[in-house]
C-alpha cells in the first residue's frame, strides 16, 4: 500500500472525526466511499 504523508491541519481534521478510535485508514476508506456515493448520486440524478 502507498505510503501518503499528511499535514498537521490535516491530521487534525482527521482527529475531529475519530470516533471510537478508529485508524486513519478507517476514516479515509469511509470519507472516499461517501464521495463516490454523492458522485453516483449526483450522475443519476442528472440522467433524464
């Protein structure tokens, strides 16, 4: 798996959506996946 160095404001960012302590990984994984769920949203809901 590719190697991704972070800011701190970023990782801060990160820290306030933790919940339970989840990993970084965990969080990314669900923040890419609610994206590409808004975006097949966003194309489907522009079809005629």
């Amino acid at each position: 798996m590719p190697e991704i160095a972070l800011d701190e404001e970023t990782i801060d960012r990160l820290d306030r959506l933790r919940v339970d302590e989840e990993s970084y990984d965990e969080i990314v994984s669900e923040l890419i996946n609610i994206y590409e769920t808004e975006e097949r949203t966003l194309f489907r809901g522009g079809s005629p």
